[in-house]
C-alpha cells in the first residue's frame, strides 16, 4: 500500500543529476539540466514500483557519483543559496555571444563555488551529448526556443534561460550527503535504493562498474534489510530470484535521441515480497 509519510532513507547510487531524487522530494520535480541516461522521465515509474509516490519525501537522501561535475551539481541541490548564486552568475553571462561564452568556459581550469556550479550547468546544458562537454558544443541545443515560467512567449535559449532554470529548481535544501564511490559506502539498513549503474554494452560515463561489482553491491545493500532497485537495459540474469518490471513504455516526455538502447528494465528486491514469498 503506498504511503505518503517520508521514507527515513532514499539512496540512489550512480545519482547523476538525482532525478528521482528530486521527483520523490516535490512532485514534478526535475533536474534543471539534461545528462545521458537520467532517469527524469522514468522517475514517477519508477517511484510507483518502489511502492512510493512523487512528492512523498524522505528524512534524508544518499547520492554516490564518481563524476566530479555531476557531484558538483548535487551539492547545489542541498544549499538554496549556492543555487541562488550560480543562477546569479548565469544571469550576469545573458546576451554574451554563445560559442564565444561556451569556448571561453571550456578553457577555464576547474574552479570552486556558485560560480564553478553555473559553468558547470551551463557547459552541460550546451553539450552536444547533454551533460558530456567533452562531447563538444551543441548550436541546436543553444539555437533553439522554449517556453519559460517568466515569459509569455519563446525567448532565444541564451545564459539567461540557463538561470531560469536553475532558480525553477524549488526544491529546497535537501538534507543529503554526497559519496564518489559505491563500492566505498556501507548500506544502511532499511533505506530505499536505486542503482543506476552505466549499462552494459552502451556509451559509457567515464567511470566503468562492471556487473559483478553491480551485482555484489545490490545484494550486500538487499542483506541488510534495504529495498533495492536495478536500472538496466534487461532483467539483472545474475539475480534470478528478484523481481523483474519492464518500464520502456512508461518514459515521459523526451525521447532518446543518442542512445542505442531502446528497453528499460527494473530488476527489484524487497524485504516485504521475500516475507510474503511473491518475488519472481
């Protein structure tokens, strides 16, 4: 049966941009910034197999990410002023030409604060494979139009929409630590987890996990009494007695445009459905 108290513990290992996260947070809720293979318009999907709702909340949230930048980003969410800050600067970068911006944030070395947290976003927001800059600059994603809270009309996507964004982020401060390491980090007992791992035979992040490792984190967070679910491409074979939910028809908004992989998979274990004897 759903519920709508707060859950103690929502932990999403290989967070990214922590879009359900955010979807459990506040209903509606998104990550103001694109990354391949966020799970943003599967969130209320996957919430629902998960047996919580969005906006249902939790006393505290745990994100393990070994990329720096998306780490980065994470920490905004938990700090409203941080946030308020980087969406300041963005607003300060409006009307500056776009690739003249773009090519003189990608030659900057790695800096600290709000400022670092708007270079960031912006040089996400601009990927050509969103939230890979290394991917190069993206004129469509900058060329284009959208409709935003503060215009009655379509404005030039520039620095200024960016800080639109950001500032739409009303989350609030999320009381979350932030981990580079999965492996690293101990389970915590009775908490609901969601594993993201990089997909087995698609583009990858940059920080390879490979399937024992999946699978031997998964069941040591599943012993200590956890909820768990695995975001995949297929059913997780090495764990036959989970269950198995496909969810590639349930995916809002968006389509992929880059990504081969066309199926998207949960493979869940419950403390509940053990007890009751229902997993597959």
């Amino acid at each position: 049966m759903l519920t709508h108290r707060p859950i103690p513990t929502f932990v999403e290992l290989c967070a990214g941009t922590a879009a359900v996260s955010l979807r459990l947070a506040k209903a509606k809720a998104k990550p103001p910034v694109s990354r391949m293979g966020a799970k943003t318009g599967y969130a209320d999907a996957i919430l629902y197999h998960l047996r919580l709702q969005p906006g249902q909340g939790a006393e505290r949230y745990v994100w393990c990410e070994p990329d720096d930048g998306a780490r980065l980003l994470l920490g905004a969410y938990t700090d409203p002023e941080l946030c308020r800050e980087a969406a300041a600067i963005l607003r300060s970068w409006a009307g500056e030409e776009p690739r003249a911006l773009w090519d003189r944030l990608r030659g900057e070395a790695v800096g600290v604060g709000a400022r670092e947290v708007a270079r960031t976003w912006l040089l996400w927001a601009w990927a050509y494979r969103a939230g890979q800059p290394e991917g190069g600059y993206n004129p469509k994603a900058v060329a284009g139009v959208e409709r935003t809270a503060t215009s009655h009309g379509s404005n030039p996507r520039d620095a200024g929409t960016e800080s639109r964004r950001v500032s739409r982020l009303r989350v609030g401060g999320m009381a979350a630590t932030i981990h580079p390491d999965a492996r690293l980090l101990d389970p915590i007992p009775g908490a609901v987890v969601l594993f993201d791992p990089p997909y087995v035979d698609t583009t990858g992040y940059g920080h390879d996990l490979p399937r024992p490792d999946v699978v031997a984190i998964a069941e040591r967070w599943a012993s200590a009494g956890c909820t768990v679910a695995i975001c995949e491409q297929e059913p997780i074979a090495e764990l036959p007695t989970w269950e198995r939910v496909e969810i590639t028809g349930l995916r809002r908004g968006q389509k992929r445009t880059f990504s081969k992989q066309k199926s998207e998979w949960l493979t869940i274990w419950s403390l509940a459905w053990e007890k009751s004897g229902t997993v597959a």
